[in-house]
C-alpha cells in the first residue's frame, strides 16, 4: 500500500458553528485540527481536540506528537480537563479519546500530546515510535478517513499490540465503524465485547449498535449520548441502572421511556433491598404496583412482623389485608384471621374458618345477609357433609347450584322442596324433576315443569291420558302457532266440548283451521280481535286467484261478523281488504267516527262513498262546526250532485230562518241552492229552480222591507202587506214574521190602535204570538186599547204558522236530508 500523507495542524479559534465545527474549548477557546492533504481525495480533517487552559500556541507536530507552548507552570492555575463537558452538557471535540496533555520537563513552558492514531502505544518521556508502527497507524487512520476499509484492516495486520487495537476500537465510535471494531475487539481478545456487538445487530438504529461498542470500551457518556440521538431511551433507561444511576434512570423512563416505568421502579426497588434500605425499597415496590407481594416478603425475609402488621394497618389495601387473615389462619390465630377477613370482605373466608369452629350458626347467619355464591356453597356443602339436607338445600339454592340441590331433595323425598326448587331451575333440571314427579305419580306437578321446560306437548299429551283439565286449560294459553296441529286440534275439540269457545277459536286459529274458527266466532258470537283476523286472511294479496278468492271471501265473512259484533272499525277494515269500499263506508258510520269518516271518504274517491259522508255530516252540529259545513259542500260538490247540494243548502236556509231568524244568511244559502240547481239538468230540476227564484225573491223583498224600516216606514208597510198577498209565501217567509215587523214599528210609534189590529189578524190566522212577538208588547198593546190579551191557540204546524218550505207538505228536503245517516239492517247484500 501506498504510504499515507502525514497529517498538517493548524490551530485558531474554533468555529461558532458550521459543519464540522468544533466546539470552543473552555479557558481558552483555542482547538487543533489535524488534516490529510491528499491529490486524490483533497482535504480531510483526521482529527480535532480542544487546548488545555495553560495551552497557548501550536509550535510544531512531529509524529507521533504535537508539541504547544504555553503559561509556566507557576503561572498555570489548573491545567484543566479538555474533556470537560460545555455548557450544553456535550464534551469538547476530541474529548472522548482521553489522551493527556504532558511537559516536556517539570519547569517547561513546552507540552506535548500523543497524536489520537498512537494512544495506548507504550512510550516512555520523550521516546518516538519506529517507523513501520508509525506507518501502519497513519495509514490505517488514512485509509478510514477516505473509507477504504480493505486497505486500513491490511495496513494494521501486523500489529500485536493490544492497546493499540483498544485505540483503534475507541477511533471505530468516533467513526461509526462497527464492522471495523469489531475486527478490533477481535485482535484485542476481548470476546465478550465482540459478542456483545454482534447481538446488537438485530437492532434498526445504527447508534444502538455503536453505543454497545462504547460500554464495552468503558465509553459510557458517549454511549449515552448514542442512545438518547436515536432515541433508545429503553436502553439508556437500562444503561443508567447498570451504572447505579436510578435518579437519572427514573427521570428518563418518566419523561421517555414511560412504557418501562414500573420495571424501573422495580428495578429500584430491588436494589434498595439489596443496599438494606428497607423503608425506600417498600416506597418504590409500591410505585411499581408489586407491594402486594413483594412487601410481605421483604418484611418476612428480615423477621420483622410488627413491622409488616402497622404497615398492613396503615395501607388499608384489601389484598394485603386478605393476605395477613391468611397469614394470621396459617398461625392459628382465628380470631385475628377473622378480623382482618371481615375488613377484606372475604365472605367466603370467614365462612370457612367458622365452619372449621364448629359455629355453623354463625355462618348460617352470615350468609344469609351476603350475596357470595362461594360462601353459600362452601356452607352447603358442610351442612350436607353432617346430613342436614334441608339446610343444605337452602344453602345450595342460595349459590344457584340447583342441581346440587335436586339432587339432594330427590335422596331424601324432599318432594316440596322440589318443586320450589325446580321452578327456578335451567331447563334441564326442570325436566329430570318433572320425570321425577311423573314416576311417583305427581302429575300435576310434572305437568306445570314439563310445560316449564319448554315440553308443552308432552304436558298436554299427560294431561289427556289423565284427564287433567284444569292444568290443560292452563297449558291452552301458553299455545302457539309453532305448537304440533294435532295437539292444537285436540285441544281445541276439548274446549268446544265444554262450552269454552273463545279458547277454542284461538286454537284452530293457530292449528290454521280458520274456516271452523270463523264458524265458531259467527255461531256463538266470539269477538273477533285484529290479530285474529289478520292471522285467517293475511294482510297482502295472494298471487293465484283462486286463493285470493277464497281470501276474499274470508274477509267478506269477517267483516260481517265484525259488523254484527259492533266492531265496526274491523268491518271496515275488512270490506277494504276485500275490495269493497262501499260497505266499509256504511260500517264506518255506524261507528260515528267523524274524524275516521272524513278520512276515508277523502281517500276513497268514489261518488257514493262522498254522498254517504255528505249525507252523514248534515247529522251532525254543522251550524257551529265550520269543518263539518265545509266537508258537506265539499263531498257534494266531489260526488258531482248538485241537487244533493241544493237540498243541503234549502235545508241551511230553513234552519237559519226557523232557529235564528236570520233572513240575510237565508237568503245567502237560498242563492247557493239555486246556483246548486243551474247545474244539473232535467224537467224536474227546472220546475225546482223556477220555485227557489221565486223563493228568492219574496226573501229579498222581506229583507229590503226589514233594511227600510226606520228610512221609509210607509214603503216597510206597503212591502209588508203585499207579501200577506203572496200565494206561495208560506214556502219563502215565516207570515208571522211579518206581521211581527209591522206590529213592532207600530208599537215603537205609540199606534197601538194599528198594532192590535194587525195582532187581531195573526189571531185570526191561527199563528201562535209567543214566537215572534214579546209579551210584555202584547200587553202593552192590549192595555192601550182596553181590551184582553188573546190566548195562543194550540201550537201546530198549520198554514198560519207561517212556517217556510217543507213543513206542510213534506217535500224532497226532509226525505233526503231529514233521514241522512240512517243505513238500514238490510243494506248490506251479504245479510
């Protein structure tokens, strides 16, 4: 190999920062570089280390040593460590490598240091190294500069000496060269810390490896360092424990390393144990969570029970204080173990040691006001030991061990208990018991736990062969669809036999034998209820219209039934199903659901169905109902029966004539009617409409009449008279209200002469006074003349009651609209 450039120094000032810089050596601030200057590979820095405080100046490098100038040592306070760490806790450049600074002679002003490549060769003051050492080191360190590690591991193979190849291992940190060191644990001999090395070669960060390097080397600072820039604070954690570091170990795991927290305090722990610090090795088990166990040895290790006792006191931990009752029990002190179970709350523990004392009772107690199924079986399990079977039964019960429990009853003949027993009981248990029962010949009891462990059919079976029927009466209503039909039938056939049809009905609904259900409902009057009947028909149409036929016919059949039952909403339900929305209507109305009326007319579209409604709603208090009036109009106008509508509106007419003598709305109502009537068309409709203008007319002469009464009194009057006149105006005007009108102006004016006679000829036509005209008038009038007030003939519904339309001779109104709402019996075609 070629012969490697010796290296160049240059000292000055170090750098405030930049790649590669030094930092500044405390004291001085001064640092010495050493470089290679090489044609090949240009310059290479080879090493830097920081000038003790008494360095001042480089004078010169000879290998293998630089020689500085500096203060005498009279002058020099301390020389100082270059390899004391700065401010930022970090050692100096070249700090790690150790090598000292030396005088030339005691009083030189003159010191010198080993160049890094040649620490760990023996020299004596003063002595050089031969030349092949020195060529080899400077080319080994030459050629790891560059890189080439070929020509670095030959430059040194003939090299013995095992402190060179520590120095060369110590270069390797510096370097980062781990298959290099590795080479020169090798030639140093040093087998642990080269197998140390190669284990760490599983691990990802390349630091974690040289670090492992550096405490083989005893470089322990710089393997911290290592672990905390890639960030292995577990290993640091451990690295600090190893040198005996817990305060720094503890902070790291805290801060860093949080998932090894509790084994470090353990860790702690144990080595305060060994030191014999008892009190702070107790401190740190309990921070590791471990005091439960750890703490009763340390303190049974050293003898010290008095101790371990406060301290179980004092922690008042329900394991510790579970582990002294046992502690105290192993020692045969009872009385304290009992004590300190109690505190645990330990049930179980204090029924066994009461049990061992014989003081079953006291147990008993206890156990009887604790809910600990251990304690109930551990107490069982004693009395049945000394044969008390009813106490262990009880016992038993209380931990649910139920078999256990049957199994004792059955020994004894415990029938009773049993049978208690079993009713709480699994399935399982329930059936072996009801086996029990039907072999002694219990039957009722094995068939109410056979039904309780799911063997209805095998209860029922029982109750046939033994003719218990006040049990199958029972079992009837746990029945369900998914029972076997045969049993349902069977059932069923039971019931009808004794006159118990709705429990039989239910059966062959669920058997699925809805035609002979339906049958029974009809035949005996069995209330269907909506699951029933939804269950025989369904709720979707069938796809094969032979069955949706049948299922049609069901539905019809239903809702006849229904009907006649007086559940009208299912009848009405049905007849929809069915398709027929007509009857469905009809069962509505005698339900006298307004709002369920509405509805369904609104959603039906049919005219028949609107008139029904229309005709049901003028039942109803319209008057003082908006809705309901509005509805009607509205049915009728839908329904397209405009004489329907007129008739509705001559009836509103009369009603605000006869209740409220309201002739403005009535002749408002009138008006509707004959617009109602322009609409439809025919002879009879004509004839009808010519007789409501004429209505009309004779209205609006009587309001005018009643509007000029105080403008033009003489015209009221002539009015008034003309319209006694009318042939027809018993159909258009109460005649009584006419005459009241004249007779209360009159009145008004003191002509009490004219207001008697026209009194005098509403007697004469038979019209009752007290309708229209105030008593106290009547006799004011009549004192006035000097006469006696008339006596009113018998009310009656003759001419001169002046009644309007319809009330004597009967027409259209009151047959259309007088019966509205009435559906006969026989309006159904399926009755």
């Amino acid at each position: 190999a070629a012969s490697a450039p010796a290296p160049a120094a240059a000292n000055g000032s170090a750098p405030g920062g930049g790649a590669g810089a030094a930092s500044p050596a405390p004291g001085t601030g001064l640092e010495v570089t050493t470089l290679f200057a090489t044609s090949d590979h240009g310059i290479k820095m080879q090493d830097n280390f920081a000038l003790p405080k008494h360095a001042e100046s480089l004078l010169a490098l000879t290998c293998p040593r630089i020689y500085f100038a500096g203060l005498p040592p009279a002058l020099a306070v301390d020389d100082g460590d270059p390899d004391e760490e700065d401010g930022d806790g970090q050692r100096a450049t070249g700090s790690s490598d150790d090598i000292p600074f030396e005088r030339v002679s005691p009083e030189c002003r003159v010191s010198n240091r080993l160049m890094r490549d040649f620490a760990g060769v023996e020299l004596a003051r003063g002595a050089t190294v031969d030349k092949a050492l020195r060529e080899a080191l400077l080319a080994f360190s030459y050629h790891l500069t560059i890189g080439n590690m070929d020509e670095a591991y030959r430059a040194v193979l003939a090299i013995k000496s095992s402190s060179v190849w520590r120095n060369m291992a110590k270069m390797c940190v510096k370097t980062r060269r781990v298959d290099v060191a590795e080479v020169c644990l090798g030639n140093m001999g040093d087998a642990r810390g080269a197998l140390a090395v190669r284990d760490t070669a599983s691990e990802r960060e390349p630091e974690a490896r040289i670090a492992m390097l550096a405490i083989q080397l005893g470089m322990i600072e710089d393997a911290a360092r290592l672990y905390a820039s890639c960030g292995r604070y577990d290993l640091l954690n451990r690295l600090h424990q190893s040198e005996g570091k817990w305060e720094e170990a503890i902070a790291i795991a805290k801060e860093k390393d949080r998932i090894h927290l509790t084994s470090t305090y353990y860790e702690h722990a144990k080595h305060l144990e060994a030191t014999g610090d008892l009190e702070g090795a107790v401190a740190a088990f309990e921070r590791a969570g471990t005091h439960r166990t750890d703490v009763p040895r340390l303190y049974l290790n050293k003898g010290r029970l008095e101790d371990l006792k406060a301290y179980v006191d004092r922690a008042g931990d329900a394991e510790l204080v579970k582990w002294w009752a046992r502690y105290c029990e192993s020692a045969g002190d009872l009385h304290s173990a009992l004590t300190y179970y109690e505190r645990a709350d330990d049930y179980l523990a204090r029924v066994r040691v009461l049990c061992f004392q014989n003081r079953l009772d006291d147990a008993a107690e206890l156990t009887n006001t604790s809910s600990d199924l251990a304690a109930a079986y551990h107490l069982a399990r004693q009395y049945e030991a000394r044969d008390m079977a009813r106490e262990a039964i009880h016992f038993f019960t209380r931990a649910q061990r139920y078999n256990q429990a049957a199994r004792l009853a059955r020994e004894h003949g415990l029938t009773a208990e049993l049978q208690t027993l079993s009713l709480q009981a699994p399935a399982d248990m329930q059936e072996d018991a009801a086996k029990f029962f039907e072999e002694r010949g219990q039957l009722d009891k094995a068939v109410q736990l056979y039904t309780k462990a799911g063997h209805t059919q095998h209860a029922i079976e029982l109750c046939f062969r033994h003719n218990l029927f006040d049990q199958l009466r029972d079992l009837a209503d746990t029945l369900g669809p998914d029972a076997d039909p045969r049993v349902l039938a069977q059932c069923a056939e039971f019931f009808l036999d004794h006159g118990q049809f709705d429990k039989a009905v239910t059966l062959h609904v669920h058997a699925g034998d809805y035609g002979k259900a339906l049958d029974l409902c009809v035949l005996h009057n069995i209330p269907i209820t909506e699951e029933m009947a939804d269950r025989m028909c369904g709720t979707t149409k069938l796809e094969d219209p032979s069955d949706e036929r049948r299922r049609i016919e069901t539905l019809l059949k239903i809702a006849k039934c229904a009907k006649r039952q007086g559940a009208y909403h299912l009848g009405a339900k049905k007849y929809t199903q069915a398709g027929d929305k007509v009857k469905a209507m009809k069962c509505l109305l005698r339900s006298g659901d307004t709002d369920k009326i509405i509805f369904f007319a609104d959603v039906s579209r049919s005219k028949e169905i609107w008139i029904l409604g229309a005709n049901y709603l003028q039942n109803l208090d319209w008057h003082s109902t908006p809705k309901v009036l509005k509805k009607i109009v509205e049915f009728y106008k839908k329904a397209k029966a405009p004489e329907s509508l007129a008739g509705f509106y001559e009836a509103c007419a009369k009603e605000e004539v006869d209740e409220y003598r309201d002739y403005d709305k009535a002749l408002d109502a009138l008006r509707e009617a004959l617009k109602a009537m322009e609409l439809a068309r025919g002879t009879a409709t004509s004839e009808r409409a010519s007789v409501l203008q004429n209505r009309i007319s004779l209205v609006e002469r009587f309001v005018a009449a009643r509007r000029v009464v105080k403008m033009d009194p003489q015209a009221m009057v002539d009015t008034c008279n003309s319209l006694l006149n009318e042939p027809d105006i018993n159909d258009a005007i109460r005649v009584g209200d006419i005459f009241a009108l004249m007779i209360e102006w009159f009145a008004s004016q003191s002509d009490y002469g004219q207001a008697h006679q026209l009194i005098e000829k509403m007697h004469g036509r038979g019209i009752e006074l007290a309708p229209y005209l105030d008593a106290e008038l009547i006799d004011t009038v009549y004192r006035s003349v000097g006469a006696n007030a008339p006596v009113d003939p018998v009310p009656g519904r003759g001419a001169g009651n002046g009644a309007m339309a319809g009330e004597e001779d009967g027409d259209d109104i009151d047959d259309e609209v007088g019966q509205v709402g009435v559906i006969d019996d026989d309006d159904d075609d399926d009755e």
